[in-house]
C-alpha cells in the first residue's frame, strides 16, 4: 500500500508502440540483412513515429531495449511519454537478466522513470522444477524494482507452452501474487474471450486494487485479431490500453530493410499503423464504456 500510494500518479490510458524485440532483428542481422546500426535507425523512425502521433498525448508510450534503442531512448529522455526497457534475454526460458544475474546493478543505471519490463514465458502445468527456477528469478527481480524505485511491468506468455483455457493466464497471475509479488502494470496475450478477461480482472481485484492496470500485447495477432481483442478487452476498467509492436511496423521493417521505401515513406507508414492502432483501441473503449440507451 505505500508503494502504491507514493508512487508518481499514472494515466487512465495508456498506449504503447513497442520495439524492445532483439530477437528479430539479431536474426536479420546474422541472415545479412543489416547491421546493428541498420536496426537503431529503424527504431529511431518508430520513436519519431510514436512522438508525430501522441504530440504531446502522455496516453502514448514507448518500449524500448538499450541495446539497437539506445540512441533513441536518450533522445526520449526529455520527453513526457511512458518509456519502459526490457530487462529479461530474450526468449530465455527459464528466465535469465541482461546485465548479469545480480538484476539490481543493471537497474541501477537505469533513469528511475524508466519501467521495467519483463518477459515471462510461464505456464501453470509447467514441470515443478522449471516453475520454481523462474518463481526465484521473478522474486529476484521484485526485489531489485522495488529496491531501485522502477515500476514492473510483467508480460505473461503462456500460449506456445500447453493449452490455453479462460483462466490460464489468470492462474498464472494468481501464482504470482501468491509469491508476494505485486507487477505494477500487466501486459497479456490478446484475446478476444470475454471470460478470459472477466477471470483477469477478478484475480487483480482480489489481489492488488492498487494495480497501475492491463495492457494487451500483440505478438503476432493479426490487426483484425487484436481489434476482436480490444472489444473484449474494452468493458473491463483494469484494461489500459495496448503495448503492440509487429502488427504496426513488421511489414513496413521488411519493406525499408530491402530498400523498397525510404525513411520518410517508412516514418508516414509507421506513424499512420500506430494512430490507427490508437484510434481502433479508443473506439473500443468508448463504445465499451457508452451509456446504455
């Protein structure tokens, strides 16, 4: 409760063009592709992207890694836009830290209004073992947020690791804060079941009312996909917003890292499939939360 209530005030919305993936772009650069200063420039065109769409709309946010992101979050540094930096190696299963195993020095170095934000590929079936490696690895990393003063985003992949029910992710969450860990923000797989977001919502309720909120991760879920998703999302409060990335620059990255479009051609693309994932999730939203009759 005293974190909760000290922390700085957050908004009611918040939407997120998220381009911390390194995984991707490492095998661009090894397939030939482009090169590591390739990739920044293209994150930079995303950022610029995200800044010509929020104008100033602190709703509007970035993820961002310190690796190809480098050059763009220290020209976000200024800016009034949510920026949050992943923290987890990428597609590590059991979970495992950039920067080393001791978690809390890598943040250290961190701007404190920098999110933290993590990855973690659970199931709740998963072998006991590989659960409890990643259970020590979570409680590390709480630890360390809370130590530094960064807010944890935690994003929950459960989906390519067994079946998925109504109340898979949920159950994951539940185990979560049954740790004595409180993420201040979830970001969860799109989906466009009503109960699964109803068992979302319960499990936060009853476990942190002071929850920042939900926001819903894309992943490679089709544009139509995640506006299926966000009308489920919509109804429920908890829900934020989005943190999407390869839905809004995946085929303009193919396009610009083989030379069919320019810069610019690429910067109006990005900046055009950001405000109109902007706009699908608002129109969501407002007809979710509309006045019957």
């Amino acid at each position: 409760m005293h974190w909760a209530t000290t922390r700085a005030p957050a908004d009611e919305a918040l939407t997120i063009l998220a381009i911390d993936h390194r995984g991707l772009f490492e095998t661009l650069i090894d397939s030939g592709g482009g090169d590591e200063d390739r990739v920044a420039t293209f994150k930079d065109l995303a950022s610029q992207a995200m800044e010509r769409t929020a104008a100033g709309d602190r709703a509007c946010g970035l993820l961002l890694d310190g690796r190809f992101g480098a050059r763009a979050l220290a020209q976000s540094a200024d800016a009034p836009y949510w920026i949050g930096r992943p923290i987890e190696i990428s597609g590590s299963r059991p979970l495992r830290f950039e920067g080393g195993a001791d978690v809390a020095i890598t943040l250290r170095s961190w701007p404190r209004p920098h999110a933290v934000k993590c990855n973690l590929r659970y199931h709740p079936d998963d072998p006991a073992d590989l659960r409890a490696e990643q259970d020590a690895q979570l409680l590390r990393l709480f630890d360390a947020t809370r130590g530094t003063g960064h807010e944890l985003l935690l994003e929950i992949i459960a989906a390519p690791y067994g079946p998925v029910a109504h109340d898979t992710v949920a159950r994951v969450m539940a185990h979560v804060y049954a740790l004595g860990i409180y993420p201040d923000w979830w970001k969860l797989e799109a989906t466009d079941d009503p109960a699964a977001w109803a068992a979302i919502e319960a499990v936060i309720a009853d476990a942190d009312p002071w929850c920042r909120g939900v926001v819903v991760l894309g992943a490679e879920s089709s544009p139509a996909h995640l506006a299926r998703s966000f009308a489920a999302a919509a109804p429920r409060r908890i829900v934020k917003g989005f943190a999407v990335g390869r839905a809004i620059w995946h085929d303009v990255a193919q396009q610009w890292f083989t030379g069919m479009i320019d810069d610019e051609t690429a910067l109006v693309r990005l900046t055009a499939n950001f405000a109109q994932m902007v706009a699908t999730w608002r129109e969501a939203r407002s007809r979710a939360l509309a006045p019957c009759g």
